[in-house]
C-alpha cells in the first residue's frame, strides 16, 4: 500500500475532555489535549509510514499546532460533527490521490510508532479495513481503510460493531487489531485512574498529578 495519509481529527483544545472536570481545572485538560496532539503528531511522524498528515479541526489553535509539525489541515466547517469532518478530510485526501487512511483520534496516550506499524501491517491486499477498538470493545480507537471511500463512517455510539458491520460487506480483508497501546482512549476520570493504575510513563502525567 502506498499513498499513505493520515486523517486526525480534533476537537476545540479549550474545550475537549469535558468529562475530566471532576478531576482536571480547565487549564489542566488544555494542556492534556495539547500534549495528546503533539503526541500524535510525533507518533505518527516517527513511524514513517505516512506520506501526509492531515488535521481537520475547527480551532484555530490546533490547525497552528499541526502545521508547526509539518502536517496539511482542512479548516472543519458547519456544524461540529465527527463523520461530516472525516467525510469532508477523506474527500481532500482523495482528490490528492491518496490510496491508504488511517483514521485516528488524538486522546490515546500510550500511542507508540512500532504499534502504528503493526497496526498498518495487519492487512496487505486492498480492499481492506483494519479496526482497534477501545478497551471497552465499543468505540473506535483506529480505522484502515483502502481504498478511501470504501466504507462509511459510524463514530458514535457503538462505533466499533458499526464499522465491523460495513467493514465485512463486499468480500474486503478485515482485520481487528486489538492493542493495549491503541485500546486506551482518555475520556472520563474512570479512563484517567486506568492510565495511573497502569504505572506508565507518560510524562503529562507528572504535570498535571505532581
């Protein structure tokens, strides 16, 4: 597979992880989300896999960031939702030519390059769709797909049977890939104990707890 891009969407980092207020001031969660960005963005990087990097989002703040790493970004427009700005992301990648997406959020901390590598190498032959759910077995964590287009998009509620459903239509390769490293997504305080339970390093951790 070649022509690879990856697809990150973003929301507002003064106002994603909502769910943490019962544990983080709202300048906590900013910095939480600022450091899970440039995570990813680095993870990304660092994996070499990816000829584009493309960030939708409608925050100013976050579009600076990821052109400061050096990625292409799509300015979200209407309402905020989440399949429309995939949608709209996956449409600018392929009038690009892009023959490979990797769909991928940017609240999972203990994102690493060699598991974006297995990831990306659980399927070969397109069409294909490989699928990380969270821990939960509920939520999307991260979506292959090739060729672009090939499925549509179900984030939301149960997103992970959503996607499993469209993903084994029409005779496609599918893989699920299930990873410590892409199952943790931060969302609520529960999510938050987990990480801490787990002793990693994660040095925004020691930020905001010590």
């Amino acid at each position: 597979m070649n022509d690879t891009w990856a697809i990150v969407p973003v929301k507002p980092l003064r106002e994603g992880k909502s769910r943490l207020s019962p544990i983080l001031e709202e300048d906590q969660r900013w910095a939480l989300n600022r450091w899970l960005l440039e995570h990813t963005l680095k993870m990304l990087d660092a994996s070499n896999l990816f000829d584009q990097i493309l960030l939708v989002s409608r925050d100013g703040e976050a579009l600076a960031v990821a052109r400061m790493y050096g990625a292409r970004t799509i300015q979200e427009d209407g309402l905020p939702k989440l399949n429309s700005a995939i949608e709209r992301a996956t449409r600018y990648a392929q009038q690009a030519h892009a023959q490979t997406l990797l769909i991928i959020p940017t609240d999972l901390p203990l994102l690493d390059s060699e598991t974006l590598m297995a990831f990306y190498n659980s399927v070969d032959t397109p069409p294909c769709v490989a699928i990380a759910p969270d821990r939960h077995r509920k939520g999307t964590n991260a979506l292959l797909i090739s060729p672009p287009g090939l499925i549509t998009y179900h984030y939301g509620i149960d997103s992970f049977s959503a996607h499993l459903a469209v993903a084994n239509q029409n005779g496609n390769q599918v893989a699920v890939f299930d990873n410590p490293n892409l199952a943790l997504d931060i969302d609520d305080a529960e999510d938050m104990q987990y990480l801490l339970g787990l002793h990693k390093n994660v040095p925004i951790l020691d930020i905001l707890f010590h």
